[in-house]
C-alpha cells in the first residue's frame, strides 16, 4: 500500500515537472519570436530608410497629370480634408475581438496577433489588451472603459475587499465613445473572453457603471463564443484547483509554481519585458518601487495579493464559480448569441480518450487525457445535475459541455445547429445558437497555418454573419415607441376621466 502511494506521487511529481517545462517552453517561444520578429522589422525599416531616395513627385508624373494636380491643390488650398472614418449605426458597428487566459490585444507582444491576423479580414475590428490572469469582474470592467473612454472604475466595495486600487488604467480617449444603444458593437471572444463579455452586458443591463446611467443590455447587438468557457472547466483542478471549493489552491500543483512566477515578474517589474507582456496586476502595486521587499514577501506568503483574495482567472474558471456567476447573468432578449465548441476527444471501447496525437497540440495532450478521465469527488459534486461522464469530452484546455451555451444552474435558449445549416439562414435573437467543430483549444488563435483552409472558413462565417445577418431592425424600436405612446394615451385617457 504504502510503496502503492510513493509511486502515485512520483507520478505526480513528474507530470507536474513534465507540465511546467511544457508551459515554460511555450511561452518563451512565443515571447522570444515576437522580439525576434519586432528586431528584424526594425533592422529592415533602417535599410529601407537608408536606401530611400527622395524624388520630387512632378518628376514622375506625365504632363497630363502634373496640370490636373496643380489644378487640384489650388482648389484644395485653405480647406481642411477630414480624414476620419465615418461611422453609419449598425451597418459599421465594431468588432471587438476579446481574448482568453495569458492572451493579449493589441500593443502587446510586439507584432504578435493573438488572432493570427485573423482582425485584418474585416474593416473595423478593435483589439482591446485586457488582464491575462485578472479575475472575469475586473477584466469587464476594464473593457468598458476601454471602448467608452476614462478611468478604469473597480469600484469601491470590490477593491476594498480584495484589497486593490480602485482605479487602474486611463484612457483619455475610448476606442468607440460613441458606443450606445443606437451604436451597438460585436464581440467575438475566445475562452474566458466569452464570461468577460456576458458579465459586461449583464453590468450594462444593471447600469453598474458610475457616470454612465443610461446603458443597457441592447448596446451588445451580438456575441460569438469562440471555445468559450461558459459553464467552468474540470481542466483547473487538474492545475491546482481544490475540487471541494472551487476556490483555493493545492499545496503542491502546477499553478502554485504559476503564482510565484507571476508574483516575481511583477515584482521586478521590468520595462522592457513589460513592454511586451503584463499580466494585469498593476493596480496591485506588486512592483518593488511600490511594495519594497516586505511586500513581496507577503504576496509569496500568500498573505496578500491578488491570489490570496482570489481575485484572478482560474479560480473563476471552476465549474463551482461558473455556476454562480451564470446565476446572474440572462441571455437577452435583443442580443444575438453564437457558439462554437471545439472537441478533440472519441469514444473507443466505451472509454473517452483523445481522438488525435498529431492533430493536438503537444501543451494541450496531457491535460486531454487526464480531462477524459476525471472522477470529481462523490461527496462534493460542483453543481446540480454533474455527471463525470459528460463533462470528458475536451479539446485539451474546456469541456465541449460547457462552450455549447450556458447551461448550469439553468439551461438557457439554445438551438444545435447540424451540417444543413448554411451561412444567411435566419437567426432569432435571444438563442445561443452552436455549432461543434473538431478542433483543439488553440487551433484558431496565434498559428494560422494550424488550422489551414478552416481558418479563413471559421473567421469569414464569423465576419459576415456580423455584417450581414446580426442586425437590430428599425421596426423593433419603432414597435417599443408605439408601445410606450399607448401607455401614455391609455394613461391620459384614464387622468381626462377621473377629472370629469
């Protein structure tokens, strides 16, 4: 029994060594290339800049031309030429692409996209760069402010509590400060991007935002789950996760290391490596100019911080959180909602294992296999109605259950749709419409030739069907005027007879 149980933890010990070398390695690579991609654009625009030759422009044009430019700039002399793009309601609407854990937006990995390119396919496409590990609240949050424009707002009563500065990054000037009901946005989002973004509506439904007292749930015109963590994931109490509370961490586990790492990076708080990657916690002043040695001290002992509040990502991604964050968060009525689930799992001889070992990635198969196999608790099941059973089915990072649509404490509206159905068929607002697709994790962010041809398939569809089929009609509003007008005349006639 007893040797039993030193091999299970040598086992342990070095899947867990196995795992952090894995992830190490990973991202290293990805951080390295974006700097070895930013130093040969830099090296090449100085050759560029070198050889360039400055060659007056009448020199290259025809006869014909030069008259016709004179002419031109004599007509455009003393007049301003506006060079703004012109926004048109929901016709031009933005979207805004929201990524997942350890992701970034733009400005960030120097010329790395997270999307792999995937925002050059449409003419207004916003990529906002939000806290890879900060928690679901404060990354919804720090989109609105980013689209609206002004002081990132924690509020009071939640900085207080986990014990952060209640304000964070300024933006003097939004990305969309006209965003509201009449100019609505798209967001697609990846992973936990999906939690972020139906948080934010529901925030916006709520009117939770200081100064801004007339949002509503109808300035999200769609939402597109792109492997989206909707209902939690079994994958973080293989990380470190305890299974009984969905909360706090093992003592030994692969996110104990992830927390010293991320505690030491911002700590020393480097620009240079800053300028490529920041994992979000400034307004944890973790930095040694702000919190000294004792500072750091406290946060590794978990004494304070952000992981000892528990106000970051994985602890949210539990299917325990999930639950009760889906407690109050509606499907609205007037937004569209899109899902695609990805699975890289069979079933063979009655067990669930991964049905590809070229086909996924090398990071995400460990986890595949163990996710295919996890037994959580019998004393401590995480919500009602879990069974282990359906929630084996993974693509190496989420269960497939749980990026179909929201599902637990309660099912939401929601329609599968099967191989019949084709791009411009109508969509009803106020569903979560999914479709599956055979797919690990990461297939469609960071490397496009992963994917292949099915890259520009999935983003094409997702593009088009924003422009052209997730539109709000004028007869919807027209219908809530008449409405309220009927109230009224319903309302005076009732006053007109009792003064009679």
């Amino acid at each position: 029994m007893l040797q039993r149980r030193l091999f299970i933890l040598l086992l342990c010990f070095v899947e867990l060594i196995t795992s952090s070398v894995v992830h190490l390695t990973y991202a290293l690579s990805i951080l390295s290339s974006s700097m070895v991609a930013d130093f040969l654009q830099f090296f090449t625009s100085i050759r560029r800049f070198r050889c360039a030759k400055v060659v007056p422009i009448s020199n290259i044009l025809p006869d014909c031309t030069k008259s016709d430019l004179m002419m031109l700039e004599s007509e455009l002399d003393g007049q301003e030429v506006s060079t703004a793009p012109v926004l048109v309601g929901q016709d031009d609407s933005p979207i805004v692409l929201v990524h997942g854990i350890f992701g970034f937006g733009k400005g960030k990995m120097g010329g790395l996209s997270y999307w792999a390119g995937a925002e050059k396919m449409d003419h207004r496409v916003l990529l906002p760069d939000l806290g890879p590990l900060t928690s679901i609240y404060d990354r919804a949050r720090e989109l609105f402010y980013y689209l609206k424009g002004g002081t990132v707002d924690y509020c009071v009563q939640h900085s207080s509590w986990h014990g952060h500065s209640q304000f964070g990054h300024k933006y003097s000037q939004g990305h969309y400060p006209e965003w509201d009901e009449d100019h609505p946005v798209h967001f697609v989002a990846h992973s936990t991007g999906v939690q972020v973004v139906r948080l934010l509506q529901q925030m916006l439904a709520d009117k939770k935002f200081k100064g801004f007292e007339n949002t509503s749930a109808d300035w999200v015109l769609s939402v597109t789950s792109l492997s989206g963590v909707l209902n939690g994931s079994t994958r973080v109490y293989l990380d470190g996760i305890r299974p009984e509370d969905g909360r706090t961490l093992s003592g030994i586990c692969l996110l104990q290391l992830l927390r010293v790492g991320v505690l030491m990076y911002e700590w020393f708080d480097i620009p240079f490596l800053k300028k490529y990657y920041s994992f979000g916690f400034d307004h944890y002043n973790l930095s040694w100019r702000k919190s000294g040695v004792l500072g750091l001290a406290k946060v590794l002992l978990n004494k304070a911080g952000p992981f000892a509040s528990g106000d970051w990502i994985c602890p949210d991604l539990s299917i325990q959180s999930s639950v009760e964050l889906n407690r109050g968060i509606k499907t609205h009525p007037n937004t569209y909602y899109f899902s695609y689930a990805t699975k890289m799992t069979q079933k063979l001889c009655g067990l669930t294992v991964p049905s590809s070992v070229i086909g996924i990635h090398p990071l995400l198969f460990v986890r595949a296999l163990q996710m295919c196999q996890w037994r959580h608790p019998s004393d401590a099941p995480p919500c009602d109605g879990y069974k282990d059973e359906d929630w084996h089915d993974n693509d190496g990072a989420l269960n497939t259950i749980s990026m179909q649509c929201p599902r637990f404490p309660e099912c939401h509206p929601n329609c599968l749709l099967g191989p019949e159905f084709k791009d411009g068929q109508a969509l009803q607002t106020g569903i979560w419409y999914y479709s599956m697709i055979e797919a690990d994790h990461i297939c469609f962010i960071i490397n496009r030739e992963r994917a292949g041809f099915r890259f520009d398939i999935l983003y094409n569809s997702i593009f088009q069907r924003c422009r052209k089929q997730m539109k709000r009609m004028a007869f919807e509003k027209v219908k809530s005027v008449c409405v309220c007008a009927e109230q009224c005349i319903c309302h005076l006639s009732r006053l007109d007879s009792t003064i009679r």
